[in-house]
C-alpha cells in the first residue's frame, strides 16, 4: 500500500497534467489575492479565510481528485496494478488517503499564496491558529465528501468522464435545491458547497453554524467509503 502510495506521488510529481494545474490554479489564486488587496484591507488572516470560505474552489478541486483516483482507470493500468501483489482494499485505501494528502496540501498552498499577500498588503492581522486549524481540518473533511462522491461513481460507471461530470453536477444540484428549498431538513446535511462559505463560524471549540453539514459529511465518508469498498472488490475488471 505505502508502495502504491509512493508511485502515485512520483507519477503526480512528474505530470504534465499537474504541472498545467498547478500553474492555472496558483496564477489564479495570485491574481485573485492581488484584487483583494486593491477592494479591502487584505490582512494575512483574511486572505486565509477567503481562501477557506471559496465555494468555487471546493469545486475546483474535482480535476485535482481526478488526476489520483481516475488516472489508472483513465490509462487502463487497473488490472496491470492489482496483479502486482496488492489486495483491492489496500489499493482502495492507498488511493483514498493520497488523494486526502494531496487535496490538503493544495489547499495549503493556496492559503500560504492567500496569507503572504494580505502580509505584504496589511500585516498579519488577527491570526487563532487554533481556528485556522479546526477550519482546515473541516474543509479537508469536506472535499473528502467529493472524493467519495467521484469515487463511488467511478466505480459504478467505469468511466471517468460520468464520474466527474455526474459528481459535479451532483453537488451543484443540491446547492441550487438548498437555496431554493432552504427549510428542507435533509439538505442542511449534504449541501456541503454552501456551507464552505460558512467555514469562518469553525473555532476550536465548535463547528459555528456547519455542525450539520460536517455530521453529512461525516456519515457520508464513512458509509460511502464502506460501500465504495464492497463495490471495488465485486467489480469486473
């Protein structure tokens, strides 16, 4: 499994697709930092809760989460890479947990971009590490929801053009039903675009006003991880 791991952050690192990625993402996140700093008093702090609260860039990510668990189903390496001594529930998990490191190092990046501009611009402002990190934690946890959402369809459609067209759509469509049908109980818990804007409530004592949608995502995780497992190991390669 660290194996499996390895290699796919070997192969991440010497991507052309990546490096594209990497290149639009960061110019933009540079671009954007720079306007922010012209339209208001852009500290360090508040360019990290910009960052944080982007329901844009939660949905941005999906080709970053593709590049990881779509790749060998993409290339068709799959069965090539099962018959190299790793169980199907260790390659599930290797690819789970690099993609969750992966997401969370980007965002890292974008918010360390965010927080040296509003340095420059106004100082560092009022920073709580404690709230930066139950905030980070959250967000990770969030994206980790699209994970399990691509996932799952990917492995049920064998395809990952349905699984990052059909997961985008998805979660667009429960935040447009969210905004329109706003005393909706159910969609409290998985509208989790919406409730990216929201971060900011996070301290490290509570979840602000995103307790239910952290919970979603919670059961989300969990149950979906379990199910996307079942499926892995019944699937027909």
């Amino acid at each position: 499994m660290l194996n499996l791991m390895r290699a796919d952050f070997y192969r991440l690192r010497h991507s052309r697709s990546l490096l594209i990625w990497e290149v639009l993402i960061l110019g933009f996140t540079i671009f954007t930092t720079v306007n922010w700093s012209r339209e208001k008093h852009l500290t360090g702090w508040l360019g990290v809760q910009l960052i944080d609260n982007s329901g844009g860039l939660f949905l941005l990510l999906l080709p970053l989460i593709m590049m990881t668990v779509g790749h060998d189903f993409s290339q068709q390496l799959l069965k090539d890479t099962l018959t190299m001594g790793i169980s199907r529930r260790q390659y599930f998990l290797s690819k789970m947990v690099t993609t969750v490191i992966v997401i969370a190092l980007q965002l890292l990046a974008l918010q360390l971009i965010a927080f040296t501009g509003g340095v420059i611009a106004g100082g560092l402002g009022p920073v709580q590490w404690g709230d930066w990190l139950a905030q980070f934690l959250v967000y990770v946890l969030l994206v980790t929801t699209e994970i399990t959402v691509i996932t799952m369809i990917l492995y049920w459609s064998n395809s990952t053009t349905a699984a990052i067209s059909v997961g985008f759509l998805a979660l667009l469509a429960i935040a447009i039903l969210h905004i329109q049908f706003v005393n909706l109980e159910i969609l409290h818990y998985v509208d989790w675009i919406v409730s990216i804007g929201q971060l900011r409530t996070v301290h490290i004592n509570s979840l602000g006003t995103i307790a239910k949608p952290v919970i979603g995502a919670a059961v989300l995780v969990i149950g979906g991880g379990i199910l996307n497992d079942w499926r892995f190991e019944k699937m027909s390669l």
